[in-house]
C-alpha cells in the first residue's frame, strides 16, 4: 500500500465536507473551497484581517442528521482568542470569545451535541452546538496544543507539555494522566472504531496507545519533530505528518508507505469521510493531497491490488492469468472471499465471482459510504453511516438488523461477525452484551434475548459450518480469556465455557469448525472446540500447539483460509502457517455420518488428536460404538467401561439419559426419563450422584420409591459412619422401617418393566442410537 501525492496552493487547516470537497484556510484570511473531480478552486469568504485562522473541524456528518442545515457548519478556531460557527457558504453564524490568546483547536463531539476548545491559556473548554460555554473541563499553566473526544463522547483527551490527559465530563470522576514524549506533545487523536490513541510530540517520535495509556507502538525518533497526525475514519490506517514527510501507517503502528514531498512541515492532516484521501496542510503554504493505493487482497490462489483510485488488478497465481477490473467512480473497499470480490464505490456496489471477472452484479448504494464488509459462504454484509444490510451474492437485499442505540459508525471487522444463518454485533453502550439476529430475517435471535457476559467483550467470532442449531460463537473478553457458547442456548450462565486464557486474536476456518487463536507465546488450534460440551477432560488432547515467539510482539491472524492461516507480524510483514488437513478431513466424514470412513483415517494418521477429536464428536452425536474405539485408542479405559454399561441399558431414554449425563448434562437426562416416565431411573441417577435433595424431592412429588431413597441414603451414613441430620430426610424416616429385600424386588421390578415397553413398543432390537 503507499500514497499518491499531488500538490495544490494554500492552508493552514484543512476539513472534508464530501469525499470530493475540501475547505481550508490560510494567513491571507481566505476560506477556499476545492473540489477533486473537476480540479476548481474557489473562495468562499475573506474573513477579516485580524483573524488568522488555526483549526477547522466539520460538524459531524453521521447519526442521522436529519437537518442539513446544521450539518453544514464548521468550527473555525484563530489566533485572536475567538472561534466562529461558519456555514457551508460561508456565512459567520457566530463568533465566540472563547480563550485569552489563540484557540489552538477545536472538535465537535460525534453526536455532533458539544463543543471542545483549547487555547495558549491552558484551558479546556466544553460548548454546547449553539455556541454557548457549558464548563471550563480544565485549566493548567502550559497551552494545550491538542485535544479528541473518547469514542462515547464523554471523555476528553488533551495535552499537557510532555503530558496526556484523559478527563472523563462527569465531575469527580477519575482522570487518567502519564508521561508520553520526552518533548512537548503537538498532536493527538482518539479513534472512536478501535479506541486507539496517538500522540506526536517534539521528541520526533510518533506513538500509538490504548484507551488506558498503555503503550502499544513507538517510532524510531525522526529527524525533525512531527507536527501532525490523524486517523482514517474506519481506525485501519493513520497519516503522519513532519518536515518534507507525510507517512502512511496500520494501525498497529509500522509504516505502509513513507513521501518526501516538498511541503515544509505538515501542520494538519484531515482524512476524506470515506478514508481514501489525505489532505495535509503544509508550512509553505500548500496543500498535500494523497490517495491510498496498491491495496491489496488475497484468497487462495487470487491477487487483487488496488492500482489506481478506478482501477484493479486480478491475478491468478496458478496461470498467471491477469484481468482488469475498471470502476465508474472510486473504490472505497473491498473484501475477497469465499470465491467472490465485494468492491463498493461512491455509488454503487459490485458482486464479481472468481469463476467470471467480466460480467460483474452492480446495484446501487442508499449511502455512499460503506466502511466495512464482511462475507460468509451464502452472503455479505455491508455497514454504512446509516445502517447494516445484508445481500446475497445475486445483489438480493435480506436484512438490516438493528437494536436500540446503534451505532454503525463504530463497528468493525472484530465487533461483528456473520456466519450464513447469524449476524453478532457488539453492543457499545454495554460492552458486555452480543446481539444476535437471524440473517434471513435481520429479526432478534429466539425471543429477543441477547447474550449477556460478565466482562466487557472485546472481540467476537461465529463459526461457519454445520446446521444452526450447532451454531457456536466465540469471544475474547477484557482479561484476554476466551470463551464459547452456543448461539440457540444462551441464557443458561453454565453455557458460556472457558476455552483459553491470554488469547490476542482468534479465526474459524471458512471449510470447517476449527477455531485459532495466539495464546500469549503459543498458536493454538481447537481442532473440534465443541469438545468442552461433550468432555471437557479431553479438550487438551484436541489441541495443536506450536511456539509463536517468532511472530513478534502484538500480532494478528488475518484469515484462516482451508489449514492455511495467515499472521500479520507487528512489523507488518505476512506469515503463513499450514495446519494439518486432516482433522477438516475427519469433520468433513462425521458431518456426513460416515463413521467407518473416520476410525479409517484415524488408523492411518495415528495421531491423538485425532482419536480424542472423534471421540467428542462421537459422544455429540450418539454414536457410542464409534466413540468407544476413540476413547479405548487414547486410553480412557474408565469411559469404555461406561459406555459399555450404557449399551446393556433396557430402553432407548435410558442410554439417551446416560449419554447425556456422560456429557455433564444432569438435568436434561433427568428431563428425557421423567418425559418417557421413567421416574425411579431419574431418582437412581440422583442417588448415584449423591444429589440426595433432588432424589428425595422427586420420591415424594411422584409418590414412588421414598423408602428406596431412604435406605440408600442410611447406607450412604452408615459408611461414613454419620448421623442423620437432614430435616426432610428425618420427617420422612419417622416410623418408616427399611426391608432391603422389598426394595431390591420393586427395583427389579422397574428394569423389567422398562425392558418390556421397550420391546414392546420396538419390534426389532434398538440400540437408541443416531448412525
């Protein structure tokens, strides 16, 4: 990826009004417009002489306003202690006494309800929309050369010399400060997408932090100090601006592309709404714009790079066979996979198969900027300012789920995730909850519940193969724990399972429901992460570890294509990992109930992994012949034994019951007896289990087998050689004489009469299990 350069006459600031059209103003008092397509220039107000313009920020133009009026003012901050509401044509709404000496910046909140102001005299100010003072948020004895809003707009970050501040706008509340530059702080910015901070300072270095000031990127010190820098809006990239340099970077802070234009310092770096444009206003008078190009996107064996604003490349590295893909307007994004490129532009969007590069499917946009797609194997998503709609590859239109306070313009690729029958989204507001909406429909999943965690949620993913039903999502939480849960099961708080601890970043596989994820110094793959309903014994034996030191500090899985993964190192380079293809191999056969075909292909790559994979998946579909081979190959010989016990049970309940309580699912084998009557069996299994409260209650409630109860739990004392302490138990023991042969008779009894429904209701012989 690099920038193109091109420079044009004037500024001091610099703000985007459309994709196409800028404003900026200079020293000579001018307010000059642009516009990209058509080359012109022209001025829209001279303002007087004794104003000499600093900043400029746009009202924000999202969250539906549905007034243009409003969305059409600037906030124009100089050097004279004032700042000025101006409109679109130029017109002065207002003009504020705002701070003795200049007001180096000014920022409108997202919402777009408040105002924030800093000066030369140490004081930050907050606005309301109107222009009138609301609170002095700070004073301090040293000017305040920049300032960002939090991305829920209720906290403000400034600098303070060599100093960063976070205070929140409620009083009293706790404000965040540390030492971030050895040299005074110039710039700063907070991305409301992925709540990353920077800061530029006089120290020459540039540095990214998180929302709590720790530090997660420093440059090299440059040769001069860098006077500018500024986030694209989706939290992707960042520019950076210095003398004679602008600089393109990721996020995690390595640099895509490095410019030498001949521009003096770069004093202010606004991006365009769509995060395809730079514009920089330089030392000398200039205006730098840049365009991000040579984007690239790969899937399996395609190229597709970004070779011009209209323009993209596809090659095919198998025959080396390149086309080109030429668009009416500019290229916004793109996403490649699951055999299809998504490209949006300005105004519409384009559907290409990998099979046919020639006749693409186009319809058009109801907002022109989309800032992010995601795929899945039936459909794709779009997510603009307005909304989130999904669309079949045939350009149908599905669904456009919402929930109450969404906020589109802050979801990304990590706090949304699709699979074909599921939309997840993280809610902002309460960052513990995930919404999740049926995709066909865009309708809340179930009954509208939504799943709730204990700790704020920083990342989701749902798994992308098998039936809905069996539909898992997996996150990481605010600890770096990761978790699991069923999406059709939520509610139940013993359903959400741990799977990992120090988990960074996590991928499914787009061929089957294999998981990844770098577990503080370790890759890890959950070959079949279903494990932890089934056995979670033998989760660690599904496991394929390797050492990931060589990836660096702070790196991420980019796609999990086929058993190739594919990590971005902190230093921005790609490393490709190759997992085993037989496990997908194995799930692809259990999927299809081919059973001899995956004892077969375990016998072949003796491996444990896979063994212990098809025991769980064995158990998870009730096929315990097949399960006990897999369990007797990684010598669990205690689970043989009782899998062999379940296959002597007398009814189809029975084994389906104990298969369950193999599992850990207690209750719902207590359920399936009670359906089918089994009462004494869903009281034996409390007894067995020592779940004494439960037996007895269950005794009384259906009238049968009290005294058997009884004489279990007098035996149970007497071998620990215990009283009777238990009120319930006492009250029911009062007069009541124990016969052992009696109840050993009615037990006997029920087995027989079990077997004999069995059989009766089942001519040939069941075994009660799904082949």
């Amino acid at each position: 990826m690099r920038l193109k350069i091109s420079l044009l006459k004037e500024p001091n600031c610099v703000g985007w009004t459309t994709a196409e059209e800028l404003y900026s103003c200079s020293d000579d008092h001018q307010i000059v417009k642009w516009n990209l397509l058509t080359g012109e220039t022209s001025q829209i107000v001279k303002l007087p002489d004794d104003i000499y313009p600093i900043d400029l920020h746009w009202f924000p133009k999202s969250l539906g306003i549905k007034k243009q009026t409003q969305a059409e003012i600037f906030v124009l901050t100089s050097s004279d202690g004032k700042f000025h509401l101006i409109s679109k044509l130029g017109r002065v709404e207002k003009s504020v006494d705002a701070h003795s000496g200049a007001v180096l910046a000014g920022r409108w909140n997202y919402e777009g309800t408040a105002l924030v102001t800093v000066g030369e005299d140490g004081q930050i100010k907050i606005w309301s929309k109107t222009g009138m003072l609301r609170s002095t948020l700070a004073h301090q004895g040293t000017p305040v050369y920049s300032v960002a809003w939090g991305p829920d707009s209720e906290k403000v970050l400034y600098t303070a010399g060599k100093q960063l501040i976070i205070k929140p706008l409620q009083p009293n509340a706790k404000i965040l400060q540390w030492k971030a530059h050895d040299g005074i702080i110039l710039k700063v910015d907070w991305n409301s997408v992925n709540d990353l901070i920077l800061s530029a300072g006089e120290d020459c270095k540039y540095k990214v932090w998180d929302s709590y000031g720790r530090p997660l990127y420093s440059s090299q010190p440059h040769e001069h100090p860098i006077t500018s820098v500024a986030w694209a809006p989706d939290g992707e990239l960042f520019a950076v601006g210095s003398f004679h340099t602008l600089r393109l970077c990721d996020k995690t802070g390595w640099s895509y592309a490095l410019e030498k234009p001949n521009t003096g310092s770069i004093f202010n770096i606004a991006w365009s709404i769509d995060g395809t444009q730079i514009a920089g206003a330089c030392g000398n008078g200039h205006v730098v714009f840049a365009h991000v190009v040579e984007q690239r996107w790969e899937w399996k064996n395609f190229q597709v790079t970004l070779t011009k604003r209209r323009t993209m490349q596809v090659r095919n590295v198998l025959n080396d066979a390149v086309d080109l893909l030429e668009f009416r307007d500019r290229v916004i994004k793109a996403s490649l996979n699951y055999a299809h490129l998504v490209v949006s532009t300005s105004l519409q969007c384009y559907v290409f198969s990998t099979k046919n590069w020639n006749t693409p499917l186009i319809f058009d946009l109801k907002e022109g900027t989309v800032s992010l797609i995601l795929q899945a194997e039936r459909h794709f998503l779009l997510v603009d300012g307005g909304g989130i709609y999904l669309y079949s590859y045939e350009g149908r239109f599905l669904s456009s789920p919402k929930f109450p306070g969404m906020r589109t313009d802050i979801l990304n690729a990590q706090t949304v995730s699709l699979s074909n029958d599921t939309i997840a989204i993280k809610d902002k507001a309460d960052e513990k909850i995930i919404f999740l909406f049926e995709a066909s429909t865009g309708k809340p999943m179930g009954d509208g519940k939504f799943l709730s965690h204990k700790n704020e949620v920083l990342e989701i993913a749902l798994d992308q193969k098998g039936l809905t039903n069996d539909r898992k999502i997996a996150f990481i939480d605010k600890n770096r724990d990761l978790y699991i849960t069923s999406v059709k099961r939520f509610g139940k708080e013993e359903q959400i399972i741990k799977l990992g601890t120090m988990v960074h970043t996590l991928a499914w596989s787009d061929t089957c429901n294999i998981l990844c994820g770098l577990q503080d110094t370790r890759f890890t793959v959950w070959y079949y992460p279903n494990t932890v309903y089934v056995d979670r014994d033998i989760l660690p034996k599904t496991l394929y570890e390797r050492d990931a030191s060589e990836f660096s500090k702070n790196p991420h899985i980019v796609s999990f294509v086929g058993n190739q993964v594919t990590i971005r190192r902190a230093d921005g380079s790609l490393v490709h990992i190759s997992i085993s293809p037989y496990p997908a191999i194995l799930h692809e056969y259990v999927s299809s109930s081919k059973w001899e075909d995956a004892v077969r292909l375990c016998r072949f790559v003796k491996e444990q992994t896979m063994w212990a994979c098809l025991a769980a998946m064995a158990v998870t579909n009730q096929d315990m012949t097949t399960a006990e081979i897999a369990y007797a190959a990684i010598g669990e010989i205690d689970k043989v034994q009782y899998i062999n016990s379940i296959k002597n049970l007398p009814s189809k309940e029975s084994k389906m019951a104990h298969i369950l309580m193999f599992s850990g699912n207690i209750q719902e084998a207590e359920i399936v007896l009670l359906q089918a009557g089994l009462v004494y069996q869903a009281i034996q299994i409390n007894i067995n289990l020592y779940n004494w409260e439960r037996a007895l209650e269950l005794a009384v409630k259906y009238k049968t087998h009290v005294d058997t109860v009884l004489a279990y739990r007098q035996k149970f004392l007497e071998t620990f050689g215990k009283q009777e302490t238990n009120k319930r138990y006492l009250q029911y023991a009062e007069g009541l004489q124990i016969d052992w042969e009696k109840i050993k008779a009615k037990i006997e009894m029920e087995i027989t009469k079990e077997r004999e429904r069995s059989s009766g209701s089942q001519p040939t012989k069941s075994t009660g299990l799904k082949h």
